[in-house]
C-alpha cells in the first residue's frame, strides 16, 4: 500500500518537525551507551526549560500520554485518598477512571463542556483532598483553564493538598510555568505541539510529592523509583537497566526540544497565537460559531459547530480524500456536532490556516 501525504489538522497528532524526523533516523545507540544517556539527560534538561520547572525528576516516559496519566496516579494516589477532579471533558472524565483504578476516592467536579475549569468550585468540593487533577488544555472541546490561579488558590489554602496537571495539548504550543503555577505532578505527549510521532510522555514531579509517592505502586513498568533509578541513576550517579528505553523516539524528543528552544518558547508560543487566531477569525468570518467559550479557546485547537443540514463525516471524507487534510470530529454526545482542527507544531502557521479555511470554503459552498 502506497505512503501518502497527509496534513495533520486535527487534535493530534499533528506532522512531525524534520528535526523530530531526523532523530528517529539516527544510528541506533544502545540505551546504557554514554552518549544515549548524555541525551536522556539533556533531554531532562530541556524539558524542564520548557515547562519551567526545577523538578531533578523531570523525564519522558515509554508510552503515549496516557502512560503519563497512569502513572501520576498510579505513583501518587494511596488507597482511599481523597483525589478532587476538575472535569470539563474527555480527559478529566478519564482521570477519574485512572484515578479510581488505583484506589483514590474520586470527587467529581462536573463542568458544561466547553467551559473552562471553575477555580472556586473545585475548591467548594473538597476541604483538603491529597490530589486536585485538571487538564491544562482540553483537547476533547477545545478549552484552556487557568491552573496558575488553581495552584495559587489551592497553596493559599493548605500545604498538603498536591496539584496534578495534564499538559498533553499545551505543551510546547504555549508558555507553561510549572513552579510559578504550583504544580507538583504534571505529564504530556509529544504528538501534539511538540511536533514528535506519538510514543513518550514527559513526566515531571516535585520534590514535595516525591516524598509522598506510593513506595511500591501496584504496577511494575511505571514504577517511578525503579525508572528513576535508570533515568536518574537514583541520586548515585550509578544507571540500572529497567526496560529498554526507546531510543529513537528519545532521539526525536530530544531533536525537537533543542529546535524549539532555538525559535524559543515565547515566539513558538505566538506562532501558534497568531495561527489559531487568525483561523479562528476565518472561521466566524465564513459563518461557522466556534464551540469553546469565549476568552478560554485554545489557539492551537479550534472547535468548531458543525453548521445544520450539513454532514459532519462526510465533510471530514471530502477533506481528507481531496485534499489530503485530515480534521477531527467531536468527542461523545459532540461527535457529529463538533469539527476538531488542530494548528500544532510545523502547523502552526498562517499557510496551514489558508489550506484549511479555503478547502473548507470549497466543500461547504
Ligand atoms: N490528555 C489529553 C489532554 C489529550 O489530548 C490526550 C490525547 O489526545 C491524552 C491525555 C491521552 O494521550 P494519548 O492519546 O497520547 O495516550
């Protein structure tokens, strides 16, 4: 079967950087080689100048985002915790599943979709849960919530209570501030706003919460003290083998970082500012209402109302068989309701946003 071309305009994963590329197609080095482990490193480093942390335990996990969400819980919930969650989408929705997996007693805190995570309503929930969870970036309705004033309201309240943020869509797409906003456990992709194939999940945890992990968490593979102990050499300095790391993928994480370091994260950040706002322009400008509250949209992801009488699925067909662009649907109640389009990475930029409005103007007519 023929490879084809496509461009990857929906919620991720979006087309990979040539840097990220090129990574994978390094020579293979062994995962205990030096100079592997040179890169782990720097990959750690890299990581923790992009979400603006000082966390030592800073590392990107074997596995897609979702193994960063299992294994902040699983690490981090003892049975019978109280673990507050913010849920205004698909992945808070999920988080509770994760979280009540692993013992934790889960309080709900429901939002209409498409609105962002309400900061004094979680608060009302829970006098001193152990975790409070919310998604930075909703990619199932296209949201952004505040977790700087999530985090600073909940250290103004208590020392105990951990905040746990995912980070999956907004990494590398906006600016993040981990220790500023007060978040001690925090995951991601690399599929998104990376620009990176799927396949990791950085991971970053603080030292406050380190001391509070699960000692012997009921699973083996995301043990965080026995990779730790690979990724960090456990404090010693000394590497023991854990699993294969896959080192290709770490290569192209590692590629990609130090190309968006290089642009910088604040003007990567208002790349994807000014594509997202002017497709999102285009979009209203074409009659389309948008689906994300107001003053709370994503810029690298744009949900859009699909118009009445029109067909949704056949509209994402047209797309993607004339003219190789692949968007998203909705998710849930929202799946033939909502277009899901995504400017991450490479396609952040105002010609991705000219492909997308004038194929989309063709199709509706
Ligand atoms: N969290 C968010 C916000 C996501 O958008 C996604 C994937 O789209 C995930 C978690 C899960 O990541 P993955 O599908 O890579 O396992």
């Amino acid at each position: 079967m023929a490879l084809v071309e496509r461009s990857l305009l929906g919620p991720g994963p979006t087309n990979a950087y040539p840097e990220a590329t090129a990574g994978l197609a390094a020579p293979m080095l062994g995962h205990l080689d030096p100079e592997f482990l040179a890169m782990l490193d720097e990959t750690g480093r890299r990581l923790r100048t992009v979400w603006g942390t000082g966390n030592l335990r800073t590392l990107p996990l074997s596995g897609t985002g979702s193994i960063g969400m299992e294994a902040a819980f699983v690490n981090f919930v003892h049975p019978g915790d109280v673990v507050v969650v913010a849920v205004n989408g698909l992945f808070g929705e999920r988080m509770c599943d994760v979280a009540s997996r692993y013992g934790a007693e889960v309080v709900r805190v429901d939002h209409t979709w498409g609105q962002p995570v309400d900061v004094e309503r979680v608060l009302a929930a829970h006098p001193s849960p152990s975790i409070v969870a919310a998604v930075h970036a909703e990619t199932s309705t296209g949201v952004r919530s505040d977790i700087e004033h999530l985090g600073a309201a909940l250290r103004e309240r208590d020392e105990r209570t951990l905040l746990l943020a995912d980070c999956v869509t907004s990494i590398g797409g906006e600016q993040i501030d981990l220790d500023g906003w007060n978040v001690d456990i925090a995951y991601a992709g690399t599929q998104k706003c990376l620009g990176v194939p799927p396949g990791l999940a950085p991971f970053t945890v603080s030292e406050r919460a380190w001391h509070r992990r699960v000692e012997k968490p009921t699973t083996w593979y995301l043990d965080l003290g026995l990779i730790g102990n690979y990724v960090t050499g456990g404090g010693s300095g000394g590497r023991a083998y854990h699993h294969t790391a896959p080192t290709a993928m770490v290569a192209s994480l590692h590629a990609a970082l130090g190309r968006l370091l290089e642009e910088g994260i604040a003007a990567a950040a208002e790349r994807h500012r000014e594509a997202g706002e002017a497709l999102q322009t285009g979009l209203q400008e074409m009659g389309l209402d948008l689906f994300a509250a107001e003053g709370n949209r994503l810029h690298q992801l744009t949900s859009v109302v699909v118009p009445d009488h029109v067909d949704s699925a056949d509209v994402r067909k047209r797309l993607l068989n004339d003219y190789g662009i692949e968007i998203g649907g909705g998710v849930g109640q929202y799946a033939n309701t909502v277009w899901r389009i995504g400017l991450m990475g490479p396609n952040a930029g105002l010609d991705r946003v000219e492909l997308l409005l004038g194929s989309l103007r063709r199709i509706l007519g």
